[in-house]
C-alpha cells in the first residue's frame, strides 16, 4: 500500500497542472511572444484571460474530441452508444450528487434500479464527462465480470472467458481508489501481478485444508456461549456484531495461526439498557480498533469509486484512509514481521513441522520475503474471509427471522443430519441439501459484493439487451459496474417470484427452467478466472455456523434498534424495501447499518423471548 506525504487532491491537481494547463498555458505564451516578435502586439490583459483559461478551454476540447470520436466510431460499427441519464447540470453533477445523498437514506441500488425501469438494464451515468456504464444484463456479466467485452454469442462464451480474459481488467482507476488500503493484492491487481498473488494463494484453499474444522468449532461455541449468556439477561445482541467476531477470529487463526480475540471483547448492549452508556467499549482494544479502521477504509474506497476519477479533489487536506490503515498497520505489521522472523535464513523450521502445519502466511513467506507482497495478499485474504462470510450469515440469520417455517425445516434437516451437539463434518454438509438452499438463496437476495468494477481495455461492443436493437458501443478505458445485488432479483430472470425468500427455488422445477440454462444470473462468487478461491471455505464456514447454532436454538426474532430500522417511508413504495426491517448497505460488501439486532429461544431456555 502506497503511502505519500502529498494529499491525494493536491497529487491530483499537480498532474493536472503538468498535463493540461501548463502544457496549454505554456502554448498560448509562446504563441502570444512569437506574435510580438512578428509586430503583431497582443495585449497583456489578453494573455493573461487566455492563460486563466486554458484549463476550462482544455476540458471543453477534451469533451467535444471525446463525445466526436465515441459517436464516429459506434457509427462505424454499426452501433449506438450505451443509453445515458440525462442530469439537468453540466457533466451530470446533479445526477452525481442526488447518488451520493441518497446512499444513506434510500434501499440499496433503488436509484440504479429507477434509471433502469426507463433505459433498461444496461445504461450510462456519465458523470464528471466520464462513463460509467453500469448493467444487469446476464449476457454482459457473464462476460464483463472477467473478460474482454465483444459482441458474442452463446456458443462462444466458454472461448472467450478462457482467451480473452487478460483485454478485461480491474483497471487504473479502480486500483487508484484502492491501492492506500488494498496495495497489489489479489483483489487489486491485474496481469502478471494478478496472476503471482493467485498462484500464492491457490495451494492454501485445498480440501485438506478447508475441511478442518476445529478452528470453527472453537470460536463458534465461544461466540454462541456470548449470545446466551445475554439472551439469559433478556437482553438482545447484534448478530453482525458477533459473527464478524467469529469469523475474523476464525480466518486471522487459520490464516495467520494467530488468533485476534475479538470475541474476548465485551458484546455490545441495545441502546436502551443501562449497561449501553456504563459499558467500557475499549476504545484502544487492539482488535476492535483494527475491526472499525478496516471497516472504514473499506467506506473511503466505495465513496472514492462513486464519486469517479475526480475522487481525490475531496481529499485536498489529507488522504481519507491514512489514520485507519494507520491502526490497520499497527495491529497487523508486528503479526508478519513475527513470520518473517521464524522463516529466516537464521530461524530454521522445526524438523516436525509438515506442510499441513503451516498457516497461510507461513505459506507466503516460504514464497517470497517481500514484506510489501506479503502484507497486501494477507490484507486482500483477511477481508475475504471475514466481510464477505459474515455478511452473508448477518442476512441469512434476517430471513431466518423473517421466515420461521424456513427456519423450523432447516432446523429439522440438521438434527436429523449431525443431531443436537455433534459437531458436523465435512461429509455431513455435503449431504445437507437444504442448508445449502438456505445459503444460495440468501445470497441471491443479499450477495455479500452486490456491485462491482472492471474496466475495458479496448474499444468494444455489446449484445443489445432489447430485441431488435443495434448492440451496445463500450468505450475502451471506460469503468463497467455490474449488479449481482440487482441482477439476482430480476423477475423476467428468476420468475415472478424472485423477489421473495424461497430456498426451494433451487430444489424444484425452477432450478431446471432458470438456473441451469442460465447459470450466469447467479454469481455471488465472481465467475472465470477471478472466480473465488476460497467460495468452498465460505460455504464449509457458513454452514458450520448455522448448524452449531440452530443446534443451540430453536427461534430467532427480530429487536430492531432505532439505527436499524428503515425509513418509514420504504413501506409506501414497491419491492422488497416495502417489508424490509433492516437498512442493506455497502462499502466492497453488504453490511446491516445499525447491526442486526436479535433474540434468540435456546434449546435449553423456552423463556428467553416472551
């Protein structure tokens, strides 16, 4: 991760400077003293307008040349440029401003959803004069998730996800917003660099190793003896809360086998117990504090890409991630300078010690002493393993909630599977069908990374989403958002009913007559190349702790805190934000805004909700 003692917006208007207004200003004087030595007098108060003007003259030309050439070139291919909003305000500033206002009081992608119902599934937001194309459209994603866009069909896709993945990147932009807290890691990087942290990681998410389980068991029944011992105090908990706990402290042992002990941290209380304003919230717990600084440089990266490539003029003053990665830094560089230590050319191994007891970073570093590489692959996997599982548990325990007959039959399957206190094995989930529904569904409405970024390397066109329309011209350099989030609830993709909680949905006759001739409209792993690595670990995690806790419980019931509960003003409106009782939102994942506030009845306390 880059760190620089220039603010990013003062970096930003520097290169600014150098490539626009010095090079035109520098232009317009030399001209203007060329005409002088030529007897043709130019006058200063002139000069000096033309001066001042040379960088909204330059940004003027630079639109015009751009929207010419996008238009010459569609027209040449014979096809037309991707549907544009159409903001009241000069570069759409308008459009851009309503986006970033209404991120914190409307549902999740409504915004994106309202342009689409009038332009359809793919369309152009082009704010600040630059593209942002953003789409739900299967035959897009299937190849804009990984590769180079063109216009296909079908037959070909399995070719060009395999040859021309490489045209089609995370890209420049994307990897500036996200380089002061992601670096090089596998989530940040392209080609060759790309290609070195994936063979780094691959070896580590083998069978053997995602198939041990007793790190889970360990911090799952110490999460679930937290949550009883306040559902004892009639009190509830926020489950985001408790399973981020779990699965940091999960992931850090089995990456690092250095646990975190975030769970040793006292459980927050509801806002409206005595014990919320007694609580010591241990402002300088090491585990906390990197868990909220992590949280909250992931926000500064999200509000970076909103925002686009002008991103770094609201950071004039100081780069907003640099304080947070300063606690990330703090909590995590003592744990890898450990491991470089012990694999030193003057620490030898212990001749016990085999491959299978070696932790993730003990497998970096036998890969390479770049302290940089190491630290930004363990950074890139940490969040993986934490954030993406915890979100998807957070919304599985809601819809549970929500639907208590799920919950009943789910419950069923697993004490007829594994029974009351066994802790399940690997085969055991294999064999568990319904859980599995539960989770796949609950990532179909709640996918922990409901957007994403690529950015297209060449000029290049797409399949029309309308029938009977001319394709879709892609401009190369252009940023590509596509919506799992909304794609995954399209009703002419998933039937009348996709907006509704139904794991057998993927048990049924629907599996056969959506999913399977389609499995591109479902992709809450990625898909090609950059598919997850680790989506075998998630499933064998999510799973794990779902059973070790309907083993422990029979009910779970919302207790919204005021912070968690929406608008009510989302009930007059349509979709599922009219029954939501929980505010989505997200940084690079889906999180609960509030927390997730729950009781729970256990096996062993019917009296725990009244």
């Amino acid at each position: 991760m880059s760190r620089s003692w220039v603010s990013p917006g003062v970096a930003y208007l520097t290169r600014g400077l150098l490539s626009v207004i010095f090079p035109t200003a520098s232009s317009i004087i030399i001209v203007g003293s060329l005409a002088c030595l030529q007897g043709f007098p130019v006058s200063p108060w002139l000069l000096s307008a033309m001066v001042l003007g040379a960088a909204p003259l330059g940004l003027a030309a630079y639109i015009f040349v751009d929207e010419l050439s996008q238009r010459r070139k569609a027209t040449r291919l014979g096809v037309r440029l991707v549907p544009r909003i159409q903001g009241r305000w000069p570069g759409n500033l308008d459009t851009l401003v309503n986006v970033v206002l209404m991120l914190e009081i409307e549902y999740l992608g409504q915004s994106v959803l309202d342009e689409m119902k009038k332009l359809g599934p793919t369309l152009n937001y082009r704010c600040l004069w630059e593209d942002y194309i953003v789409t739900t459209e299967p035959q897009h994603v299937k190849v804009s998730s990984d590769l180079y866009l063109m216009m296909i069909q079908p037959s070909s896709i399995q070719t060009i996800l395999v040859t021309d993945f490489p045209n089609y990147v995370k890209g420049a932009k994307f990897r500036e917003a996200a380089d002061s807290i992601l670096g090089t890691g596998v989530f940040n990087s392209d080609g060759e660099t790309w290609k070195l942290h994936r063979t780094m990681t691959r070896p580590f998410f083998t069978h053997d190793r995602i198939s041990h389980f007793e790190i889970f068991d360990r911090h799952a029944n110490r999460a679930i003896a937290l949550a009883k011992d306040r559902f004892r105090m009639d009190m509830a908990i926020d489950f985001q809360d408790l399973v981020s706990r779990f699965t940091l402290d999960s992931a850090s042992e089995f990456l690092f086998g250095h646990c975190i002990d975030s769970l040793s941290v006292e459980l927050p209380f509801p806002g409206n117990t005595l014990e919320s304003t007694n609580t010591k919230h241990h402002p300088g717990d090491n585990a906390a504090a990197f868990t909220n600084a992590f949280s909250q440089a992931q926000h500064a990266i999200s509000r970076r890409v909103i925002i686009g490539a002008a991103w770094p003029m609201t950071e004039i003053l100081a780069d907003s991630t640099a304080q947070h990665m300063k606690v990330v830094d703090k909590f995590l560089d003592p744990i890898l300078e450990a491991a470089l230590r012990r694999h030193s050319p003057a620490a030898k191994l212990d001749a016990d010690e085999t491959a299978e007891d070696q932790t993730f970073l003990d497998h970096l570093v036998k890969l390479t002493s770049d302290f940089k590489v190491i630290k930004d692959e363990t950074l890139n996997i940490l969040l993986a393993g934490r954030d993406t599982t915890a979100s998807t548990l957070t919304s599985a325990i809601y819809l549970l909630a929500m639907h208590p007959e799920i919950l009943s039959r789910l419950r069923e399957e697993i004490i007829s599977k594994v029974g009351p206190t066994r802790m399940p094995t690997y085969g055991d989930i294999k064999e568990m069908k319904y859980i599995q529904a539960v989770l796949n569904e609950t990532m179909r409405l709640f996918p922990a990374v409901p957007f994403n970024v690529r950015e297209a390397v060449h000029d290049t066109t797409w399949t029309s989403p309308e029938p009977g329309k001319k394709p879709l011209f892609v401009p190369g350099g252009v940023v590509v958002v596509y919506s799992v989030f909304l794609m995954h609830r399209r009703t002419d993709l998933w039937g009348p009913d996709a907006l509704e909680f139904d794991p057998d949905r993927w048990l049924d006759e629907r599996m056969q007559k959506y999913v399977l001739p389609n499995p591109y409209i479902f992709l809450p792993f990625n898909a090609g190349p950059r598919i997850c690595l680790g989506q075998n670990f998630a499933y064998n995690q999510m799973s794990f702790m779902l059973i070790r806790l309907l083993q422990n419980f029979s009910a779970i019931a919302l207790s919204p805190e005021p912070a968690m509960r929406p608008p009510a003003w989302w009930a007059e409106n349509d979709g599922r934000q009219a029954i939501e009782r929980f505010k989505p939102r997200h940084h690079l994942t889906l999180y609960a805004q509030g927390g997730m506030w729950v009781k729970m009845e256990a096996v062993d306390d019917a009296e725990v909700i009244q």
